[in-house]
C-alpha cells in the first residue's frame, strides 16, 4: 500500500497497530503525527486497526490523551474536530467502517474497554473488498464473523430496534444464514464473501442506531479484564446467552416481540413459514450451536482467563438492550458453562 501510494506521488508514514489499541498506542501515534501536517488517515485492517485510525485521525486535533475523552473513563467532551479518515476493512467483523465510535482496551485487574465516541467519527470514506477475506485463517474469520453475527442478531432483538434497523438486520442475518457455513468450511464463494462483508457493514449501522445485547455486555468487560480478542468472546458468549434468552421468554412472555422475531429467523433457516415459534426458536439456536462448533473457538479457560476473575465479570457486566434481563447470577452460570 506504502509503495502504491508513493509512486503516484502521495506521501506516505506507515504505522503497524497489533492487538485491540490502547491509549499508549493512540497517544504515541497522534504525538509522532502532529508536527507532520497529516492530510489523511486512511486505516487498513481488522476492526482493532480501523479503530486505532480512527482514534488517531481524532486525537491529531485534539490535546492531551485519548484517555480523557473515553467514555465513563475521562472527563472532557471530545471536539468531533478529526483528520479526513478512510476505513479499508480487511476482515468482515466489528463494522467500524460504518461507526461513530473507537473502542479502546488496556486489559487488566483495573482495565477498561471504552469508546471515543463522536458523530463526526464516522469515517469519511469506506473501501469493502470482500476478496480481502479469501486468504485470513479460518480462526480469524470464525472471530469476526461471529462479531458481526452477534451485532447483527443482537440489535434486530434489541428492545431499543426500529422498522429500519430491523429491515437492516435482516437482511445482514439473511446473508449470514446463506454464507457464513461455506466460510466456516472452507467452501466460500466469491459471492459468500460478498454476503459477508456487507452484513458487516450492516452490523455498524444496526449496533449503533439499535444497540445490542448481553452477549456484548459481557464481552466488553472480559476484554477489559483479560486481553481476549472481541469477536472470539461474542462467539463463545453467544449461544448460551441466546439459548437462555429465548428460552426465558417462551417461558414468560410468549408474545414477546424479540421472541418472535427469533422465531421469523428460524423460518428462514428451515424454509418453512409455519413452523410454530417454538420449533422456529429451536432452528435459530441449533444453527448457533453449529456455528459454535465449526468455528473451533477456544474456551475462556484456553484463553487464559483466571477462573477467580469470573465473579468480577459478572458483576460488572450489564444487560444494554436485551429482551430478557439477565441478574448477575444467571450471568456468572452462564461464563462458568463457556469457561
């Protein structure tokens, strides 16, 4: 890229982000960045680098550290003022080409994932390929995918969802239903990997104008306390958090409006539009569990997370939008069952 930009005469400094981007990493980029008269940040990468470009293209317009402007961390207000950004998504996962928000770790006892977030951060400029996903190893493309997966089934179940973010969604889950096995087993098409990068697209634009779930409302506290990569926490997380979801509103609320759009996605996968909401639920999760098992997705244990910390997590993590209100308990028995 470095080289293509330079022989039409664009100058170029080239920085490497690895890992979800900490504010050490942000500072230091923005600090090295400031006397250059940057023009542009364009970002090429996974969703932990479009969020690093992203938080870069702010802060070079700001003073002090990107930790004063993180949510619940910091105390000033960001300015919105950035560099022109260009997100290039090489992976199909987070949708931060479609977001207003850069999401920020430092792992640890006292460790934080938090967002810069603005409206102006939107990037200014987003380039899908979707032959960019033909070459990344089955592991990454099981963890993204079951991001954008959750983002997607999260915010069409969410209980703050609307007419557009559901018709969004379900378009983005019906590509998903129609793809993401072939991906998983090596057997993807040009046109799977099409299905897949503009669901996640579309996951950017339903997470942030619908919110999400518990699935994320724990994933964020694990990888503020432990450095587990995002996207492998939501596929772990997801399917016992949708299997006791549902199961806990065909229990209680059997008209539940979440509930029964589960139940139109169970339709789908089966082709069959009378199945009863039940058996239509029961689709939905054995499609989950079988995802689960193609993507080969380590346990939280294999990931190296303490067992002690299991507590804390479930103490700090919280339900966001979610159609059945999890207590902290059912939360605990729902890590031990991924640990």
């Amino acid at each position: 890229m470095k080289t293509s930009l330079e022989s039409r005469g664009i100058n170029t400094i080239f920085k490497v982000v690895t890992g979800e981007p900490s504010p050490e990493v942000v500072d230091g980029i923005a600090k090295e960045m400031r006397d250059q008269r940057i023009g542009t940040v364009a970002a090429l990468g996974g969703g932990s680098v479009l969020d690093a470009g992203k938080a870069v293209s702010a802060m070079l317009c700001e003073e002090g550290s990107v930790m004063e402007y993180l949510e619940g961390v910091g105390t000033r207000e960001p300015s919105g003022k950035k560099v022109p950004f260009i997100a290039l998504p090489t992976t199909a996962g987070t949708g931060s080409e479609c977001t207003k928000n850069a999401v920020i770790s430092r792992p640890g006892p006292e460790g934080f994932k938090k967002s810069l977030r603005h409206d102006n951060y939107i990037p200014d400029m987003a380039i899908i390929d979707p032959d960019w996903l033909e070459y990344l190893p089955l592991r990454i493309s099981a963890s993204c995918g079951m991001d954008a997966f959750s983002q997607l089934l999260e915010s069409f179940l969410s209980t703050a969802s609307s007419p557009i973010t559901d018709a969004l969604a379900r378009r983005g889950l019906e590509n998903f239903f129609q793809s993401f096995s072939s991906l998983l087993e090596g057997q993807e098409e040009k046109r799977d990997r099409e299905n897949i990068s503009l669901a996640a697209a579309i996951s950017g634009l339903t997470l942030a104008n619908a919110g999400l779930g518990t699935v994320h409302g724990i994933a964020g506290v694990l990888g503020g306390l432990y450095p587990i990569p995002h996207g492998s926490a939501c596929g772990i997380l997801m399917p016992p958090v949708m299997r006791l979801t549902l199961s806990n509103l065909l229990e209680k609320e059997p008209e539940h409006p979440s509930l029964l759009k589960a139940a139109q996605l169970g339709r789908f996968i089966k082709d069959d539009r009378n199945l009863s909401v039940e058996n239509a639920v029961l689709a939905l999760i054995s499609q989950l569990d079988l995802w689960a098992d193609l993507s080969q997705l380590p346990s939280l244990k294999e990931y190296g997370l303490p067992g002690e910390e299991l507590e804390k997590a479930a103490s700090q993590s919280g339900n966001k939008n979610n159609p059945y209100p999890f207590s902290e308990e059912e939360i605990r028995k729902i890590l031990e069952s991924c640990y």
